[in-house]
C-alpha cells in the first residue's frame, strides 16, 4: 500500500514539473540560474575629456540657448549609472582675469544645472582653469554644482578638501574619485603671486606629488569597490605620454587604483591595460572650441563596466566635435579615430578589439599583465 501510495506521488510529482515554466538563462551568460541566487552586482560608469563652456562656446550658448552643446549626444550620458567630466572653466559672474595669465575662461552660473540636466555627477576641477577668474569665481564654481546636485573632486576651500575623495553608491557598488593636477604650484605674475595649489588657509587645488596620491588612495582603498583617479597632467598636443607618466601611472594602480583618468593635452593618447587596472592618458577635447585642427576635434568616452571585482571591460567610443557640439561618432567619421585610438594603445602594450564604432578592452581581474616600458616617441598632431 505505502509502495503504491509513492508510485502515485511521483507520478504526480513529474507531472506538475513537467507543467512549470522552463527556466531562463540569465542574460550574456548562457547558463541556468535559479531564482534566488546571489548575482554579483555591476555598474556602467562613463567618463568624458575636457568640458569647457567659455569664449566660443559660451556666444553659441548666449545665440542658441543652454542645451547648445548637448544637443547632438541624444541620451548618451543618461543612459549611464554615473557620469564624469573634467570641468575647464569656472561658473561665475564674478572675479577678474588672473593677472599675466595669458587664457583665461569663465562661463555662465546657469550652466550648473544644465550639467546636471544633461547627467553630470562628479567633474573634476583640479586643472590650470579652476583659478582663471580667482578666489570668487572658484568659490561660487563650487557652490554652484553642489547646489545643483554635481559633485567636485580635486578642488576645495582648503588643501584637505582638495585632497579629499568623492564616494558615490550606484548599482550596491561603492566607487571613489580623486583628482590632481600638476598645474597647481604656478602663478603668472611676479606682483600677483596666487598659486592654484590649496593650502591649509586658501583654497585651491590638489597638486600631482606621488606620496600624497599613494597616500590618500591607501586611505580610502578599503572604503570603496572602484577607485578613480583624474590627473590633469603631460603635454599639450602631445599624442604620446612622457616615460614619467607612465611609471607614476603603474605606481598608482600597484597602490590601488583602478582606473586613470588623464586631461589637459586636448588630442586622444592610447589606453593602457596594466594589472587589474585601465590607464587612459587623455581622453582628449569634449565640449570645446578649438576648430583649428582636426586632432582637436576628436575625442573619445569611455564605458566602464564594474563590479566588486574590479573593472570587467572599457568601451571605448570616438567622440567627434563640429562647432563646439560634440557628437558619438560613427561610420566613416568615427572610423580614423578609433583606429588612431587602436594604434595609440598597441603602442603601449594594449589590443583594443574593433566592433563595428566601437573599441572594447575586456579584464579579467584575477589576472595581472605586465609590459614593460618603452622610450617615448615624439608626439605629433
């Protein structure tokens, strides 16, 4: 009896199995996961060039309204978890022009909030721009894109500000930013000696000294899933980084970063895997007007994809700029400059892999690579 009564059960039993839904695969992974399990949590962030909103810009602005600069790149920004930008010119309507300072940029406060409406989340103002318009104009800079939901790394009123980290939570993961520059310890007049590097009493910004960055990056490393560091530094129309940036750079990820953010040449150098971590050495021009030259007007975005373990893969997309608006490029306009991208980045030891108007770089965390490094070569526009 109790045999026949489990015959029946089990009959039963497959029947109703045979009746559930089958099982999906998770996407991308090819593979059945039940309801339940634990998948591990992953972000998309994507960081621009040079985002500079004065002089021609900021006519276009004043003729076709706010929105003028963004008007080509759709939902681009939108669409990721957490975007960055490299900020090259104050918000304010206040200060005067540094003196002997020979360019000198400042916008309109109300671009604040356009960049946060055109998603904007962290910008870095540790560049040779913060300090244009002196001490007011970069004081409001800072209250302005705080007010308007923007966060600012690389600058404050004072040197521990500066040095200070932005930590952000987007998709469960921690990420953190840190910015430098080495134009901090300058000033352009011998009677008016204001340097842009904070100190303890003035504010300023965070200045490119390797123990300082070693140290700040071992004080939040244990805090954060993802590390990023924005260095402002190398040579201005130089399409190759110095030997000097690219050891600081290796020393950087060795003590924790995970990925290098370069600005200030205004031309795309290479991107190089090391270790666990990505190196981009100047993601070039984003919003600019310097129409003179075609090296000026090509710039990439790059699409981070994250996850506790790291960095899993860098999209690299070609960015192209037509009177101050830039544009996701594609076709045969984005074609030369991915493949500049693509032979910039084998030269320092990096395959990026073309897919269609796109370059991806994929990472396994687990693994570390190694590639020693070359003498550099002269750059050229």
């Amino acid at each position: 009896m109790k045999r026949g009564c489990r015959l029946v059960l089990l009959i039963m039993f497959l029947v109703t199995m045979a009746g559930c839904k089958e099982a999906q695969p998770v996407s991308g992974t090819g593979t059945d996961v039940p309801k339940g399990i634990f998948q591990p949590k992953t972000g998309e962030m994507l960081a621009v060039g040079d985002v500079m909103l004065a002089r021609k810009v900021e006519r276009l602005i004043a003729s076709q309204g706010e929105g003028y600069p963004f008007a080509r790149l759709g939902d681009s920004l939108k669409a990721a978890d957490l975007v960055f930008g490299n900020l090259e010119s104050p918000l304010s309507e206040r200060g005067r022009p540094l003196p002997g300072k020979g360019i000198c940029f400042r916008a309109r406060p109300s671009m604040a909030a356009e960049l946060a409406r055109r998603g904007f989340d962290v910008l870095s103002i540790a560049n040779n721009h913060a300090l244009d318009y002196d001490t007011p104009a970069f004081e409001d800079t800072l209250r302005l894109l705080g007010e308007a939901g923007i966060r600012t790394v690389g600058g404050g009123g004072n040197i521990t500000e500066a040095r200070s980290p932005v930590i952000l939570e987007e998709q469960g993961l921690k990420i953190a930013f840190l910015a430098y520059t080495e134009m901090a310890d300058i000033y352009f007049h011998p009677k008016y000696q204001r340097r842009f590097q904070a100190t303890q009493d003035v504010g300023g910004v965070a200045p490119l000294v390797e123990a300082d960055v070693k140290e700040d990056i071992a004080a939040v490393r244990d805090k954060v899933d993802i590390l990023v560091l924005s260095l402002h530094w190398g040579t201005e129309y130089s399409d190759r980084p110095t030997d000097e940036q690219r050891r600081l750079a290796r020393e950087f990820i060795d003590a924790g970063a995970d990925i290098i953010l370069g600005h200030h040449p205004h031309v795309i150098q290479g991107v190089e895997r090391y270790g666990r971590g990505i190196i981009a050495y100047s993601l070039g021009n984003f919003i600019f007007d310097q129409n003179q030259k075609l090296a000026t007007k090509q710039g990439m975005m790059l699409r981070f994809k994250v996850s506790r373990g790291g960095v899993e893969e860098v999209t690299v997309l070609p960015v192209f700029i037509n009177e101050s608006q830039p544009v996701v490029a594609s076709g045969e306009e984005g074609k030369p400059i991915l493949e500049r991208i693509s032979a910039l980045s084998q030269d320092l030891g990096t395959k990026l892999t073309l897919n269609e108007d796109r370059a991806v770089v994929t990472l396994n965390p687990e693994k570390a690579t190694t590639m020693p490094i070359e003498p550099a070569q002269a750059g050229s526009e």
